[in-house]
C-alpha cells in the first residue's frame, strides 16, 4: 500500500523557528498539535495565490525530520502566520 499525504482543507497554524543560511532563512523546528520537530528544508518557493480574489503571498517549504516527521508547511506573507499545509507518511 501507497502512503498518501494528508493535505488539509483548513491548515492549522502552527509555530516554527527558522535558522539562518547563506542565502537567507530556512525552518529549524515546526511545533505542530502532534509535537515539535527539528527539520531540515527539502525545497521552499513562494505562491502567489488567487491574488485576483485578494489571496496573499506565501512562502512554502518542503521539511522533513529525523523522527519521520515530513510536510508542507506555509507562511503567509501579509499575516505572517504559519500554517501545515501537507502531512506526509
């Protein structure tokens, strides 16, 4: 059997400190309702969203963690609140 990701249909917010890169900044832990998670960022672009119905930017990244932690998370660049978008197996 397939894993399949849980993507939600109204994201939680959840907390997350980033650490900083050469580039710029990058997650380092994603506190969620399951826990906290250290995390290392797989891939990160920005969405601008359905901008037309007023939809804001937002920045997502692709984490994942030691204990099997692995997701999508968001953040919305006007509110600058942090959501998880995709759970993954």
């Amino acid at each position: 059997m397939i894993p399949m990701p849980l993507t939600y249909a109204d994201p939680p917010e959840i907390r997350v400190t980033m650490r900083p890169t050469l580039t710029g900044r990058l997650p380092e832990t994603v506190v969620t309702p399951l826990g906290a998670h250290d995390v290392t960022c797989n891939s990160a672009w920005r969405e601008t969203g359905e901008w037309w119905k007023g939809e804001s930017e937002k920045d997502f990244y692709r984490v994942h963690g030691d204990d099997g932690f692995a997701a999508i998370i968001g953040r919305d660049l006007d509110t600058k609140e942090w959501r998880l978008y995709q759970l993954s197996d």
